[in-house]
C-alpha cells in the first residue's frame, strides 16, 4: 500500500480568499457572516450568509471562461489554482512547470448541490417572455454536480480518475477518501480533492428557511453561527471552495515535493435513522471515527484536535459531543474540539474540504482554531470538554481529525497526521 501525503492546499472562503487569509481568518476567531448581496433577501427570514466577496477569478482564470462556468465551478478551479502553485506544478504565473504523467493524475471533487444558481437563473428566465421555452445550452453543463472534477481535468490535463461525489453535507470527505485510496491501492499518483459549494441563492436560502435549518439571527448575524451555544439556532450558510492535491510519497519525493502532512485514515458509516436529523446517540458518528482510528493504526489518546460537523443546530451538535465521548471515551477530555463553521458558515458539500485544510493548517502552525459566537453554556454539554471557545490556542497538532455528515445520515471521519519520513 501506497502511503498518502499532502504537497499543497487552497482556500477560498468568506473569512479567506487565499490559503494565508484564511489561515490568519481562523487564527483570530474572524466571522464570516453579512448581510446577502447575490440577490434580494429582504423578504427572507434568513438575511445574511457567510459569502465570499472582494475576489475576482479573472485573476486566476479566463475572464471568457468564467462567464460560462457556474461559480461553484468557479471556485473550484480558483482553489485549484493556488493549490497546483503550492504542490509545485505551476509557477505563480500559472505557468506548469513539472510535467505530470496525465494518465495517472486525476480529480475528484464533491459539490452537495452543484450548480444551483444557473438552474434557478434558467427556470426564471426561460421563455423570454413570451411564453416559449428557451434554455442557455450551457444550462446542463452548468449545473450538474460533476462539473468542477470534469473543468479541473480538462485544465490541468489529468486523465485518471475524475468524478464528483455526491453525499449531501459529507460529500468533500468522500471524495477526500476516494481519492486517497485510488493512490494508497496504485490507481494514480496524483490526485486533485476537495468540495465547492455556491448555494447563497434564493432556492437554496428559501429552502433551507422551509426546513427550519438556518439561523435567522438577522439582527445579530455576525454572531449567528454558534455552535454548542445554548440559544444557537441553526446554521449559517456559507460557500467557497477547498483543494487539497494528495501524491503517493514516492512520487512526491521522487519530484523533490514539500510535504504538508499525511492522510492517516479515513471511514466512511451511516446513521440509518432519519432524512435529516442526527441519530440522537451519535450511532453513526461513532462508527465513522473508530473506523478513521483503526485504519490509522492510532489510539484516540493520539488525536490532538477534532474539527467538528458542529453546524450550530440544536440537535446536531449534541449527538455529535455524544459521538465524541462513546468513541474516544476518557481520551475525550484531553484532546482540543472546535467548530470552525462558526466562522466560515456551513459549505455543505465543500464543508469537509475546508475544514480538512484547517486541520492542516492546525498541523503545519500548531495552533487549535477557535469555536467563536460562544456566549452561555448548554447544561446538555458535558464541561469536561474543550470546545475552545472564542479564542484560538497554541497547541502542537501531530494529528487532528475532521468530521463531516449530511442528510440521508451520511458519516465522513477523516485524520491527517505530522509527516515523517
């Protein structure tokens, strides 16, 4: 079995629009919620979200390009860009400079809903006026939910594995793990991973308010994301992008690569209980980390940080402490919890892939991100836990698991670990 490292990220989130601001984002407890601009939310009970704003792909990308890619796709691609020029393959021009074997390079990378926006943009405007149906022909190439594995081979010519995803909020942790076993059993040497999500639309607000998920904080949104808050109310919408390129550690020595971290193990379960709701004990959860745990050949005493699923449901974030606690028994209370979604909002389908380069960023800087918007303590939390409120922590991370699951009862459980050769 091939062993499977990390030679470069990206990042493109409401707190960070690059690797560095999203690093410095987490380090200093920055919120990423305001007031929506992609459309007219007034009549919304939710109002704000966590966009991403004060970017332009046209500076890493084709300006002509872009006006036919959805911006999830968008997004995946600008990731992709700054991750490539991490792992050494483009220059900061954009420029390739180490020429990969095509054929064993390939991408997989999750979006949860894909391109919402350009469908619902086609359904709005789709008979001119006139009443006769008339479709852009990029509508479907626009939306489907594969398009940013598919933009992404074609760019960087990669003509190994390429697929999506598609496990509602677990998606990035899936492909994650895809991807790392097609090198750990010799399918490829490199791969392109992580999530993209743009779903701050008026389907995606309206649908989310419909099912009572999203807080609707609107008068105090900046503090709106707060998990394990006693008053939390549900989540905060957020979108971006996270990349994570992954090689054998053969073939990334063997180019003279910097290794960020290794992919420890992964595992994948289902609660089997409910379309959306957590199983209340954490069942799933649970089997999902002790999995991660035995395939890593580590112990739980070994995890140094855990970045939570932590949406800031009331639910939700109960059963997966719970979780925690069954998996990692005594261990639980020493070990650093935080849920960076209080900062970054919920990226559904791109939550694992942006959270998995926090847990890197964690490794590489030893630093624990905090869990912001903490105000009153929930008694149905156990206060043995560090939940490392409001306030980052120093602290050297030699491994840190990330957690990610998604309606249908969809479990990810993921553990990147200190590279040593």
């Amino acid at each position: 079995m091939q062993r499977v490292v990390v030679t470069g990220i990206g990042a493109l989130t409401s707190i960070g629009n690059s690797v560095p601001e999203y690093l410095e984002g987490l380090k200093t407890g920055r919120s990423g919620a305001k007031p929506i601009t992609q459309f007219d939310a007034s009549l919304f009970k939710t109002q704000f979200a966590c966009e991403v704003t004060d970017w332009d792909p046209a500076d890493r990308l084709d300006a002509r390009e872009i006006r036919r890619l959805d911006r999830y796709v968008t997004m995946a691609l600008y990731a992709t860009d700054e991750a490539m020029k991490m792992a050494g393959i483009l220059n900061e021009s954009g420029e390739k400079i180490f020429e990969l074997n095509p054929d064993r390079a390939g991408a997989i990378v999750a979006s949860g809903i894909g391109g919402l926006r350009s469908l619902e943009e086609e359904i709005e405007s789709f008979d001119g006026g006139n009443g006769t149906p008339r479709y852009n022909p990029f509508m479907i190439p626009r939306m489907i939910a594969n398009m940013g594995a598919g933009h992404i081979s074609m760019a960087h010519n990669l003509r190994g594995p390429s697929y999506a995803t598609v496990s509602a909020c677990a998606s990035g942790g899936h492909a994650l793990a895809a991807a790392a076993d097609d090198i750990r059993l010799g399918r490829a040497d490199f791969m392109v991973t992580g999530g993209a999500e743009a779903v701050v639309t008026k389907v995606g607000v309206g649908g989310f308010n419909s099912m009572k998920a999203l807080s609707t904080r609107n008068d105090d949104f900046k503090t709106a994301s707060r998990p394990y808050d006693a008053d939390r109310d549900g989540f905060v919408l957020g979108e971006g992008a996270g990349i994570i390129i992954l090689e054998s550690l053969e073939h990334a020595q063997a180019r003279g690569a910097t290794i960020l971290a290794e992919v420890a193990g992964y595992a994948a379960s289902s609660d089997a209980y409910h379309i959306s709701a957590p199983h209340p004990e954490g069942a799933g959860a649970k089997i999902a980390m002790e999995n991660a745990l035995r395939y890593a050949g580590l112990k739980p005493a070994d995890i140094d940080y855990i970045n939570t699923h932590g949406t800031s449901t009331p639910i939700g974030d109960t059963a997966e402490l719970r979780a925690i606690q069954l998996a990692f028994g005594d261990a639980a209370y020493d070990l650093h919890i935080s849920s960076t979604k209080s900062m970054t909002g919920h990226l559904l389908g791109a939550a694992a892939a942006v959270e998995s380069v926090a847990c890197i960023l964690a490794i590489q800087h030893n630093f624990v991100p905090p869990t912001i918007n903490h105000f009153t303590d929930d008694p149905n939390i156990d206060p043995r836990l560090n939940l490392t409120f409001n306030k980052a922590v120093e602290k050297t991370v030699n491994a840190a698991l990330s957690n990610t699951f998604g309606f249908g009862g969809h479990n990810s459980a993921t553990i990147f670990k200190r590279f040593n050769s």
